[in-house]
C-alpha cells in the first residue's frame, strides 16, 4: 500500500543554540573594553587580534556569569572543564581558531519552563559553554574592512535538546532566556546590536515517527519576529520539498529579511572539520565548592518564582504576571506598590496601561520612571475613597508622569475633586434632559442604551468631575 504523503500529518522539531554576549567590561581573554558602537579597531589588543606568541588569561567574571546562569537555569556545573580549540579560517578570526569549548564544557543538562497558549512545556538543555566572538567583516562596494572590536568578547552559548515543537514555542523560549540572562544582569539581551542572537535548527518528521528528521540551521537571527517568520518560512518549506518526492539535505540557511524567505548558505558536503582539540595555552578549570555555594547564594528570585507568587500570593491572572515578572526592575516595582498595601490587580491594571504606555513613549526606564510606586498608591487609594473619578485618574496618572508630583497635590492644584453631591448633580442632570427633549423621548420609548449619551453630556458640564455612579443611578431615577 502506498501512502500519500499528502495524507500524513508532519511533527516540527526545533533545537536552538544561543549566543548571549556577556556584560562584563573587558574581553574573554585579554583586558581590551567590550563597549558596543566604537570605532573600528580601538578596542583590541595582540591578544584578541592574533598575534602569534600571545597568552590568553581566562577572565574571572565571565566564567562566574556563565556559572549562575547554569545555576539559575538547573544545569549541572562540571567540577572539571576545558577550553578547547575550534580551528577554521575566516578573515574575521585572525588566530585561524576559535577558542570555545567542546567535550567538557561548563554546564550540562538544566531546563525552562515555558506556558505557551495556556500549555505548560518544558524545554531540556544540553549545555551551556564559554567562548569568545569573532569580528566582524564590513563590506563597503568594491572593498571589505574587519573590525576586531568584537574579538574576543566573552560568549556563553546556550544549547538546548530538540524539545522545541513550534516556531512559537522557539520565541518564547528565547524570550524566557533573554529575561532569566537580565534577571542575573549577565547579558543586557540587546537583539539589535547582537548581544543576543539565535541559530535555529528545525526538521520535520511523520507524527508518531521516533527518528528524527534531517534538520536544517538558520544562522544568526536577531529579533523574536524573525526567529517565528524564518521558522515558518522554513518548515513550510520543508513540507514542499518531501510533498513534491524530494528530501532535506542538510544544510546552513539563512534568513532573508527584506525576501522573507530562508537561503541555502553552504550543505553539510561543504561544512567545516573544526578538528577540535584542547586549548594548550590554558589550564582546565576546577570550580571550587565553596566559591559555587557563593554563587549559588547570589541568584536571585528568578521569573518564574516571580510567576508563582505574583499568582499564588497576589493573585493575579497569568497573563498579568508573566508580563510584570518578565524584567526584574518591573517586577520590583510592583512588589513595591504591593508592600505599600495598594491592590495588586489595581497595580496591575495601572503599570500595564499607563505606566507602560508612557515609559514606552518617552524611552524612559522603569528605575527612572518619574511616577514611583508610592504615587501609584496615592492615586488608587483617591478613586477607591472616591476623591476622584477613574477617567480624572487617568489624567492625573499623565500629570504625574510629566511633573513628578503626587496626585494629592495635583487634584488640589487642578481643583478635580469628584462630584458626590446628589443635590449638585441631579441638578445638572434635570438641565441635560431639559435640553435634550428629542433623546430623553426616545430613552423613554425603550432606547436605554442612550444612558451613555446622557452621561457623557453630564461629564462634559462637569468637566468630567460627576462620580459616574451616581450620575447613573440619578438618570434612571429621573428617567423612570
Ligand atoms: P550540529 O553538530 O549540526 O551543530 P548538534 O547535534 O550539535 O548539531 O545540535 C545543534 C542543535 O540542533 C541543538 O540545539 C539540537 O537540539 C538541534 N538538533 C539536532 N538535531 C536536530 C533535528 N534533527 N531537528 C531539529 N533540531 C535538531
Ligand atoms: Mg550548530
Ligand atoms: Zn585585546
């Protein structure tokens, strides 16, 4: 019998590798700065450009980066590992080899956990190793220059299994690095200029099948967009070529932004033989106990407890504590609000509308956002005794944000206090149907839903000041 492939339902399966440049403020193995945007060339060193009889020193902090986040991540930490040599020629490498590391790499195992369209999964990771960058060629027409700046910077490359089952998974997983490496401050996760970048590895394989499918890797791809289109893109792909008889050969591709498409870049045939060995010029590294119990002390609360306690303890939806939760600075900013005893959803609500909103606008950082979790608490605490209106409030969040104030003061200055007065109010009210004869006979008649109607035209005499409450109930009093 023959089955048409038409007819079989096909399993993706992706496995990422990511490349997080650390922040630490000189190189891999030499002192030169690792500053991002200098001119080409002035941060290097005849470490970090190749000169030949040079000696690498292993710099302290980035191994310690590269611990925690093991750590943090659930990884095993080797007692014992190397750095080994990884040779191939390019321009960008003037040594001829990368010094990386192989059989025995730092960390081993570990795992994230995502929830991705209400799905708990979790993503297994092979390991985690150090090594440096290369620099970069700059193609100018005719002529080609390379810049060093970027030898040599310290890199944690983060492996995971091929656990990943879609391109949306593969972002989220990505994301979820990105947040643990800046929770631990040990990799600012700057897409745009690099610090974070991904190879994506995908292949597609029958549903139920164990073996998995020859893979292809996209190289190098800098934006959560892009990691989804270009697996998209290549899955898609994948499925035309063995529909129309063909198979996967398995190659390096890469992604065309401006085509949207993936591009064949070298096949296996032509794949390097990095013909590995260990880096002679450094001794094996041997983590001590008492230095890991250390970092092991320093990780602090990570996402995912932030996740748990933000629903558990604060109860708030999911949805709302993945996103506060997702930068350490947020999160502590509403754990702040909440100590001060405003109500977490209310917090919630406020950071992610229009604390969000105006930080996004004017670029500012959440530690330098001039509305501190105290003023929140003083503006919630003014609608929820009813001093004012939720819609004033709004305006007033804006005032604070541009003076700095705090909403006490700025509800006095403006003179915004709430109407509660029934008296005062119904007398305004009685004044909107007296000059809206038209629409208060159509209300009448049965079309209730101009209440909104009669509201805004009360809001508009009391400059938005009437308690919305009040004014609803007095208009069905007086409307019957
Ligand atoms: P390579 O030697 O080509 O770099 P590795 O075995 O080191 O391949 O794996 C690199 C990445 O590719 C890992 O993240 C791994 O999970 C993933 N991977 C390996 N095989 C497959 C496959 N068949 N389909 C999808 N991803 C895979
Ligand atoms: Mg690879
Ligand atoms: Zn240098």
């Amino acid at each position: 019998m023959k089955t048409s492939i038409d007819t079989l339902t096909y399993e993706t399966v992706i496995g990422l590798e990511i490349h997080a440049q650390m922040k630490t403020q000189s190189k891999m193995f030499c002192p030169c700065p690792t500053q991002f945007g200098a001119e080409p060339n002035t941060q290097t060193c005849p470490v970090c450009i190749g000169m030949p009889g040079v000696l690498p020193v292993i710099n302290k902090l980035a191994l310690e980066f590269t611990i925690k986040t093991g750590l943090a991540l659930g990884c095993r930490i080797s007692a014992f590992s190397r750095f080994a040599r990884k040779n191939y020629f390019y321009p960008d490498l003037p040594k001829g080899y990368q010094i990386s590391q192989y059989e025995l790499p730092i960390c081993e195992g570990g795992f994230v956990m995502l929830n991705v369209d209400g799905k708990d999964r979790r993503i297994n990771l092979t390991r985690i190793h150090m090594e440096e960058d290369a620099g970069k060629n700059i193609h100018e027409g005719a002529a080609s220059h390379v810049d060093l700046n970027r030898a040599g910077v310290p890199l944690m490359e983060i492996v995971s299994e091929p656990d990943i089952r879609t391109p949306k998974e593969a972002a989220a997983y990505v994301r979820k690095i990105r947040s643990i490496l800046r929770y631990l401050d040990v990799c600012d996760g700057n897409m745009e200029e690099g610090s974070l970048r991904c190879d994506a590895n995908v292949s597609i394989r029958p549903l139920g099948q164990e073996a998995l499918g020859v893979k292809t890797e996209i190289k190098n791809i800098n934006s959560f967009k892009f990691i989804e289109k270009a697996l998209e893109y290549e899955i898609e792909r994948q499925r035309r070529v063995l529909k129309e008889g063909g198979r996967i050969i398995q190659e390096t591709r890469l992604w065309n932004t401006s085509a949207g498409i993936t591009e064949s870049m070298r096949s296996k045939e032509e794949a390097h033989d990095y013909r590995y060995f260990p880096e002679p010029d450094l001794v094996p590294l041997v983590v001590d106990e008492r230095w890991l119990s250390e970092m092991k002390k320093a990780i602090p609360e990570l996402p995912d407890d932030k996740i748990q306690k933000f629903i558990g303890q604060f109860k708030l939806p999911p949805y709302d504590a993945d996103l506060l939760a997702s930068e350490r600075q947020t999160a502590a900013w509403f754990e702040e609000a909440v100590s001060l005893g405003a109500n977490p959803k209310d917090v919630s609500n406020w950071m992610m509308g229009e604390l969000m909103r105006l930080l996004n606008e004017t670029g500012i950082d959440i530690e330098q956002s001039p509305v501190k979790p105290a003023h929140l608490c003083g503006l919630i605490t003014l609608v929820s005794d009813g001093t004012i209106n939720l819609k004033i409030a709004k305006t007033v969040f804006e005032d604070m944000f541009k003076t700095g104030k705090t909403a006490g003061e700025l509800v006095k200055e403006k003179g915004l206090v709430q109407i509660s007065d029934i008296g005062e109010l119904e007398k305004t009210v009685e004044a909107v149907i007296a000059e809206n004869p038209n629409e208060t006979n159509r209300y009448k008649a049965g079309e209730t839903k101009l209440t909104g109607f009669f509201v805004g035209e009360v809001m508009k005499k009391t400059k938005g000041k009437a308690n919305p409450k009040a004014v609803n109930e007095i208009l069905r009093r007086l409307l019957g």
